[in-house]
C-alpha cells in the first residue's frame, strides 16, 4: 500500500493563485502528501494520506490514514485524519528517508525542501535494540514529472517551467 501511495504523488502547491510550496511533509516518522486515487476506489478524488509510525504495544505500528482534500484548507496540522489502517506492527522502527533531486544528493532523515519534491523516499526497518536491518528498505521513486496545473489550462503555473523547482524568482515571475 505504501510503495503504491508514494508512486502516485501529486505535484499541488497550497495555493493556486500565489504559490509558495509544494503540499508534501516528510520527517523521520512521519509523511504527509496528496494523490489522486484510481476510480472505483473512492468518491473524493484527491486525498491526502499520511503514513505514521506510531509506539503501540510490544513495540511500534505504521499507520496509513487519509482524509478528503478540501481546496483552500492546506494547515496539515488541521487535517482530520480518517480510515486509518495499520501495516506493520511489530518489536522493530521504520523510518522514512528522502533523497533530494541533486544528482550528488545524500538521503535526509527530513523533507525541508518546500520549492521541490524528493526524488524517492526509502522505507527503513530495523531490529528496535539493535539496530540491525530487518529487510532490505523499500525505495519508492516518486512519478511526479508535473504537478496537475501542467494539464489544465493553468500552464504559467506548471513547475515544469523551472525544472520542476518552486523557487522564488519563478513565484515572482508567475505573480508578475
């Protein structure tokens, strides 16, 4: 469920008019991002889905949730999470790392980036005392060629104009 969440993220921005980052939050335990679910499997459209690591008895769990996407409402911190479903569960931690679109680019335990998307996302889990891999980690490359704005009629707002980066020159441009 995951690997499939993580391919499918959207490149939207949190405000259409003025954009200033894209909507995607990712720390050690903790990543939240909007997609686009495939018809048959919801009514909403876009959502947001947020996949969490979380303690629980015996150890910890990883944690799916989603929520409708609600146009205009971005604080990530007001989203009321819904759905959840648990993945794993067990005495080991999974962590979350991203890797920068750089070529020479080293993994992040955080997302700070908020003018770009990372490139892929890696899935860690390893033994809780030991620190000994569990599995091999799960790589995800994101396929966020363009963000929705690039097939609308919206092109001055496609990032694909600046090589995909938010930056603020090209904030500037597009406000101009």
């Amino acid at each position: 469920i995951s690997r499939d969440d993580l391919s499918h993220v959207e490149r939207m921005y949190d405000d259409n008019e003025t954009p200033s980052r894209f909507l995607f939050s990712g720390a050690l335990h903790d990543m939240i991002f909007p997609i686009v679910e495939r018809d048959g499997h919801n009514t909403a459209g876009i959502y947001w889905v947020r996949l969490e690591v979380r303690d629980a008895k015996g150890g910890i769990e990883l944690v799916r949730s989603r929520a409708a996407f609600e146009p205009g409402k971005q604080d990530l911190a007001g989203i009321l999470w819904a759905d959840p479903v648990v993945l794993a569960r067990g005495a080991f931690d999974i962590s979350f790392g991203y890797l920068p679109p750089s070529a020479n680019a080293s993994w992040d335990l955080a997302w700070p980036m908020h003018n770009q998307l990372p490139r892929q996302v890696r899935i860690d889990v390893v033994e809780k005392g030991s620190r000994a891999v569990t599995m091999p980690p799960v790589i995800v490359v994101l396929r966020v060629g363009a963000e929705l704005n690039c097939v609308l009629d919206e092109a001055q707002l496609c990032s694909l104009n600046s090589n995909g980066a938010r930056s603020e020159e090209h904030t500037s441009e597009l406000q101009s």
